[in-house]
C-alpha cells in the first residue's frame, strides 16, 4: 500500500483535468500505476481477476461545463456461485486528487490521504480476495468489483458513471464500500476506530439499505474497530457513495476519526507559518493496513453469504401479535433466516428468533407498534446477509 501511494504521490498532481497520456505527471500516471498493480494481483491469483478499463465522457460546472475524457479502472472478482454472481459488493476509492484550486491543472496536488489511501484500500483488497479465492478456501459466492475511479473531486462524475456501468451490465449491488481519506490517525491518544458514515434514507421509521449495511460491516468487524456515524457524510460534505445512497442502495463511507484541514484540499506551501498540503508523512500505515483488513473481512462475509431476503412485510396492525413475512428464492446454501427486532430508539439489531424453512412469522404477544423488525439471510457457512427492515402491507 505504502509503494502505491509513493508511486500516485510522485505523479504530481492528479487531477481529472489533467493529462492522461503523459507517464510522468498527471492522472493518466496514476491509472498506469494502478493498472500495473491490479494485472501483478491478477497474475497471482491465476487470472481470477479481470482488470477493465472503463472510458467515459462527463460534464460538471468543474470540468468548465464541457465534457472531458475521463477513465475508471475496475478489478471484477466474478462470484462463484451462478445464482449470486450477478450480485455485486464495491470497494471503492479515487485516484484524483486536487489543489487548492480545483480548476489548477498546474499546481501539485500530492493527495497522499485524499485519496491515494482509498485506492491503495482497494488494490489491497483486490490482493488479499483474489488470493483467498484462488487457494480454493473461501467461497465467494457473489461478485466483488475493487474501484478506483476518477472526477471525485470535479463532483462525484467517476462514481456516478460506475453506478450506470454496474446497472447496464446487469448486476444488483448488494453493498458498497467508499473509502475515502483513511489513511491518517492524526487524533491524540490513538488508535481510533475508523468512521463508517451512513445516511437514514427516506423511508417512514425504517432506515436506509445503507443503515444496514453499516450495521453489518460493524457488527462483522467489531465494535472496537468501526464508529458508526448515522449521518450521510460529513456536515456539509459529500463522497463517492452518494449517488449509491440517492439511488436507495446500501453504500457507506470510511474516513478516518479525524480530519486535519491542512492537509486535503491544499496546494503545499507555508504561509502564515502553517504548512500545508496532503503528504504521505502524515500517513499511518498501521491506521490503514486495519482499514483494508476492515474492508476485505467485510466484503468476505458478506460475498459469502445467501442473498438477502425480499420485501419483508409487516402485518398484525390492531391485533395482540405483529407478522413478518418474506419472501426468497431458492438457495441450497442457506441454513435460515434471521428474524431481527430492535427498539425504535435502539441502534442495533437484536435476534428474535432464527427459522430453516418458513418465509413467515408470528411473533405471540409482540406489538407492531413498540419495536422495528427485520429479516436477514443466513448461509450454512454461518455468514449473513444485510438485514431487511420491515415495510407495511
Ligand atoms: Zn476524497
């Protein structure tokens, strides 16, 4: 992780904006960089991963409201499983990065923290997946695409066209993973657990796909390694997950527990006898080694998981038992269904009961009105899928 960032750092500046077919300086470097590192990763798990190269076009008020060529490289891990792998986890990060002026194709923009410790979360990940799958001993049974895209700071354009390429090539995205300023822990009194932002949605009492997705990624990885924020993003700021979010789909963001302003966004320079500028000498690699395992450990459960459940209903309304109902498609790997409940002011998930065949429940003596519910898969290998929450009849 350490090497790519070195190697992203030293192209200058990487800016959307700026070259993408000079080697040396500019964001075309930095597709090279990474490109390079994904097909070393691809040879080593035996070609498991397909490295893809995605070109597009896109057009912001960053951009000078004319469109400009822009790329996204993607590492495709395809899902073992026939009826999953049209089921899609994302970890994504971007190669872009700015200066102060985010117009400036000129000045140097290091973005070893924004974000060149998202991509090298990525490409790590990409790593330790591939390898899993080509020793034989994990089954990843849904498809997971490692990102590292473009255009995050001309607004958000790389993430928004992956949404459309995901879509159009016909998969459902089961979670995605934005990791975007995670590699420094520059707070006193460290370590500290890494942000996981995740926005309510606009469901009526339920939360959003992305609330859950949350909860399972901290629920798998522990509560001493991730700090659930339930909020979309930071106040007033916004992140490749966003479109993911606003389109009703599970996508949450990891930043790390506390942002130094000096440092992302600005031209390095001294002035006023503060330097600034976003330097790999305020990275911590162990902060960021835990963040990729986060990561990687996250995307492996839940790609071996069963699908989640579909439409979980509530019914009981003016009468003594709620009933949660579901419905699910076959799947010879699946042990059972969790049924989850918590209370409306609780946070997290607890387990009411747990069944093997049925797609329905009554819940004796349980109001509808006093608790949330959710449904959850459960796989014979013991992994979970995300929770479901309840939606009326
Ligand atoms: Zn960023």
């Amino acid at each position: 992780m350490a090497d790519l960032i070195h190697e992203l750092v030293g192209c200058g500046t990487r800016l959307t904006l700026s070259s993408w077919t000079d080697p040396k300086r500019g964001i075309g470097c930095a597709r090279d960089h990474v490109a390079a590192r994904f097909h070393e990763i691809a040879a080593q798990s035996g070609e498991k991963l397909q490295v893809i190269v995605d070109k597009f076009e896109a057009t912001s008020e960053r951009t000078g409201s004319k469109p400009i060529p822009m790329e996204n490289l993607y590492a495709l891990l395809p899902g073992s499983d026939a009826k999953l792998a049209k089921l899609l986890f994302i970890v994504s990060g971007h190669m872009d990065s700015r200066p102060s002026n985010t117009m400036d194709t000129e000045a140097d923009a290091p973005g070893a923290d924004d974000d060149a410790s998202g991509t090298a979360v990525s490409v790590e990940c990409a790593r330790l997946l591939s390898k899993l799958a080509a020793s034989g001993r994990g089954t990843l049974r849904a498809s997971i695409l490692f990102a590292a895209v473009s255009g995050e700071e001309q607004g958000l354009l790389g993430s928004k066209h992956m949404l459309e390429w995901i879509k159009e090539k016909g998969y459902t995205v089961g979670g995605m993973l934005d990791n975007d300023i995670v590699g420094a822990d520059t707070a006193p009194g460290g370590p500290h657990r890494v942000r996981l932002f995740s926005g309510n949605g606009e469901m009526d009492d339920a939360d959003s796909p992305s609330r859950e997705l949350a909860r399972a990624i901290e629920e798998i990885d522990g509560r001493a390694a991730i700090r659930l924020i339930f909020r979309v993003d930071r106040y007033g700021r916004g992140g490749d997950h966003y479109y993911f979010y606003k389109a009703g789909l599970p996508a949450a963001r990891f930043t790390e527990p506390l942002e130094d302003y000096t440092h992302q966004h600005q031209t390095p320079r001294t002035e006023g006898g503060i330097a600034y500028g976003d330097l790999e000498k305020y990275l911590s690699f162990k902060f960021m080694g835990d963040v990729a395992r986060d990561n990687g450990e996250a995307l492996r459960q839940l790609a071996m998981a069963p699908a989640p459940p579909s439409k979980p209903i509530l019914k009981g309304a003016v009468t003594p038992d709620a009933r949660v109902s579901w419905s699910s498609e076959e799947d010879p790997e699946r042990a059972g269904f969790e049924i989850l409940w918590r209370e409306t002011t609780e946070p997290r998930w607890h387990v009411y009961d747990f069944v093997t065949t049925r797609t329905e429940i009554i819940l004796k003596g349980v109001s509808t009105d006093n608790h949330f519910f959710a449904v959850r898969a459960v796989g014979k290998n013991g992994a979970r899928s995300i929770a479901v929450p309840t939606e009326p009849d």
